[in-house]
C-alpha cells in the first residue's frame, strides 16, 4: 500500500494527541473551574464581609424582625445596585428574610434543604457559602453569608449575598475554546510533523528498496546513496557493503566457473589423446592387424608408455585437487629444511645422470629448521628439480642454492636451458600450461600448480626469473 507509513505516522500522532488532550483537558477544566469558583468565592465572601461591617456600624440594630422591614429595605435596594449582586438580610429569632430586589420577606420554610443551615452557621460567627440558594433564586449561584454585629457585640442578622455563576460558566467556555483551538493546531501541527517524518524515512527507505531489487536481478553495482547520520543511514551502508561483497562474491564465481570450464577442456583434450591412442593400437591388435612380434611389442609399449601417461595425469589431478580443497589438512611438524632438500637431490640425481646433468648444492645457511609437512614440501621441490633436469642441456648442471635474500632464509634452483618467454611466466602456474611443449612431452602441465599449492599452504612465496635464453631460476622464499 503506498504511503502506509505515512498513515500510520499521522494516526499513531493523532492518537496520541488526542488522548493526551482527552486527559490534559479534563485536568485543565477541573482545575480552572475549581481555581475560578475558588477566586469568586473568595471575592464574594471579600465584599460580603465588608457590606456586613458597614451594617454593624448602624447604632439601630434590627432586633426579633424590629425595622428589618424599615429602614434596611431601601438600604438593601441600594447594596443590590452597588454591590450588583442580591443582597439578603435574615434575622435569626423572626427566622425571616429581607431581600432587597425582590423588596420582600421569605421565611426560613421557603428555604431549600441545605439554605438554612448556611443561616446558622453565620449566627455562630463564621464566613461560609454554598449553592443550595439556586431554587429560590431561580438560576444557580453562590451564596455567601457573614454575620453583622450589633451594638452590643451580638450577632443581631446574617449577610446573604449572592452571585450568579454565568460568569464562571463563561470562563469555563472560555477556556475550552482556548483549548480546542489548541489541540486543533496541535493536530495540524501533528499532521505536518508527521509527513515530515514519514518523508524523512520513506526516501531512504524507497532508495534501499530500488538497489535491492537491481542487487536481486543480479547488478550488483546498485548503490542506495543514503548517507543519513542515523539508524537507516547505518544499514543502508551495511547493504552497500553486503552489495560490494556479493559483487566480489559474483566476480570470484563467475572465475571460477571460467577456470571449471577450462579446466574441463584441458581435462578432455588431455584424456582425449592417449585414449584415442590406446583405442586405435587396441583396435589394430584385435583386428590382427598386425602379425610381425616386433611391431607388436612396439605398440605394447607405446601403449604402457599412454597408460603410465594416463595414471600419472590421473594422479596429478588428484593430487591437485585435494591441495585445493579447503578442507584438506596437511600434518606439520618441526623439521630440517637442508634434510628435505638433501632428499629430494637425492631422488633426482638417477634422472639427472642418465641425462649427464649434474646437480650442485651450495648451502650458505647450514641446518634450516622449519615447520611443514615432509612429504608435500620433498615433492614441491622434486617438482621444480624434475623441470630443472628435463630443460637443462646435457652436460650443464642444475644449481640449488640455500642462502638469505630479502631478510630472509631463500632456496634457488636454476638451470641452464633455453629459460621461459616474458609473457609466458605469468601463466606457469596455471593448470595446463605448457610453455614448451615440445620439451615437455612426457608432462601433464600440472607439477608448477602442484607446487605452488603445497608452498601456499607452508606460507612460502614462489618467483620465476628468466632471461628466455640461457637460465631459468624458481626462488623459494620461506
């Protein structure tokens, strides 16, 4: 649903507000109403008290209803007027009542429950009001009452004044006008705010949401471009990172399947020559083809010379494949370098005679101790000696070299054949490659891989040099 999130923005803030309105409302309105009544009460009892101190400044007191009908009526007339409230005067013992207005009497059984006992707390001396007056009065009001002393300091009548609470009911309007124009404001306020904020979150969030389906159709180079100081500016970073990581990720497997189907193809062209071989010296064979016993065992031979080809390509690929493997262990153990290389002349040195090579060990750093594995570091450098022996021209001698280069213990082997091209030794390790293949008959284009995964596991680094004339050196740097 498009923009729900801005909906549910403006409605979480619309709910809220109103609710805190709700409650802060009622508050504020029970407050303000008690806080105006408690103010005009306070004002009314004020001028009651002041209106009953001038009455009980007259030398006449009214006594048992004697001139409460007399000179106080006109009186009374003329406190309604200035007092711009009614104006009550009960006597006590008559248990009447003057008004002013009204220019009448009531008695106290005209009284509502609850009115005359206003009465008689102001003749034992007090201050008081209540709203029980509103029947009589016909509107609701406060009362308030105060007693007015006579000469001789007794309590001779009671000051009612009472107030109409129009006034505090207008108040009280007042001010919920005031506050609804408040919340009123709030909520348009709440709704920008709102929009705001829904903008503020929606953006980034469209723009991850677009670099996540051009990463899901596969363009990894999408980018979300959000660079917020917050919570959504740190994942769109993280999605940024996990993009890049999947298009490193991409790029790796997109090699790798390159190199699987290369792989594949020298694998098949490999296999497909001494097979094909095989195949046709089996059929001349079978066929009878050929009855001379010396033409046959000259095919027996170049089939067990296929066949050995075969194992040894065979085994190669094995052997390759678990070095590559990640979960392919090898056992390390502390060890003498100068041991392993001593050995791995010493296999050598049959091959190397039947082609009059020599092999010379000139050792600068003496025992070399070192941790590895025996077995896969002898074959690494039988690998590179086998090479050495085979390219070298009769009557040279291979040269192995243990000495310090570049701050650190080194093994060099070289020889002195008709070395490598430029543009070929970036490729001498690739599964496969055959720099000269008319040398490198009997090869299966596998030892220098085989090598350089059993130095990468021993952490050793291996350079070829090479002037494509007349040497060639692999250097070990351990």
């Amino acid at each position: 649903m498009k923009h729900k999130i801005t909906y549910r923005l403006i409605g979480y803030f619309s709910v809220v507000l109103l609710l805190f309105s709700v409650i802060a409302g009622i508050l504020f309105f029970a407050l303000f109403t008690q806080h105006t009544a408690k103010l005009h009460e306070d004002e009314l009892k004020a001028r009651a008290v002041s209106i009953a101190e001038t009455l009980s400044q007259f030398s006449q007191v009214p006594r048992q209803g004697r001139g409460m009908s007399g000179g106080y009526g006109a009186y009374l007339r003329f406190l309604d007027d200035i007092a711009m409230s009614e104006v009550w005067l009960a006597d006590e013992h008559a248990q009447m009542i003057q008004t002013g207005h009204r220019n009448s009497a009531l008695s106290y059984r005209s009284l509502p429950s609850g009115a005359e006992g206003l009465i008689q707390q102001v003749f034992e001396g007090d201050v008081v009001s209540n709203r029980e007056f509103g029947p009589v009065l016909g509107s609701p009001s406060i009362t308030v009452g105060a007693p007015v002393y006579g000469a001789d300091g007794e309590i001779s009548a009671a000051l009612l004044l009472h107030s109409p609470i129009t006034g505090i009911r207008q108040a009280q309007q007042g001010g919920v006008l005031i506050l609804t124009f408040c919340i009123s404001v709030a909520l348009v306020l709440a709704f920008v705010l709102s929009v705001l904020l829904a903008r503020h979150f929606i953006n980034p969030l469209k723009k991850i949401g677009l670099a996540a389906e051009q990463a899901m159709g596969g363009d990894y180079s999408a980018r979300t471009e959000v660079t917020q100081d917050d919570e959504i500016g740190s994942l769109a970073c993280n999605i940024d990172k996990l993009f890049a990581q999947l298009s490193t990720v991409e790029k790796e497997r997109e090699k790798l399947d390159s190199m699987r189907q290369d792989f594949m193809s020298n694998i098949s062209h490999e296999l497909r020559t001494p097979v094909t071989v095989l195949k046709g010296s089996l059929e001349v064979l079978t066929e009878g083809l050929v009855a001379d016993p010396v033409e046959m065992q000259g095919y027996f031979r170049q089939m067990s010379a296929d066949t050995a080809h075969l194992e040894r390509l065979v085994n190669d690929l094995l052997e390759l494949s678990r070095l590559q493997s990640t979960d392919f262990q090898i056992e390390k153990t502390e060890l003498n370098l100068t041991d392993i290389l001593k050995e791995a002349i010493r296999s050598m040195q049959r091959i190397a005679g039947q082609k009059e090579v020599r092999i010379e060990l000139e050792n600068d750093l003496g025992n070399l101790c070192f941790f590895g594995d025996y077995g896969r570091l002898r074959q690494m450098f039988v690998i590179i000696l086998d090479n050495a022996v085979k390219f070298a021209p009769p009557g040279s001698a291979v040269s192995v070299k243990m000495h310090r280069e570049g701050g650190g213990p080194a093994v060099s082997i070289s020889d002195c054949g008709s070395g490598i091209l430029p543009e070929d030794i970036p490729y001498i390790f690739d599964r496969f490659y055959m720099g000269r293949p008319g040398q490198n008959k009997g090869g299966t284009g596998l030892g220098l891989s085989i090598a350089k995964q059993i130095a990468g596991r021993h952490g050793i680094r291996i350079a070829c040099g090479s002037n494509a004339c007349d040497y060639t050196t692999f250097t070990f740097f351990l």
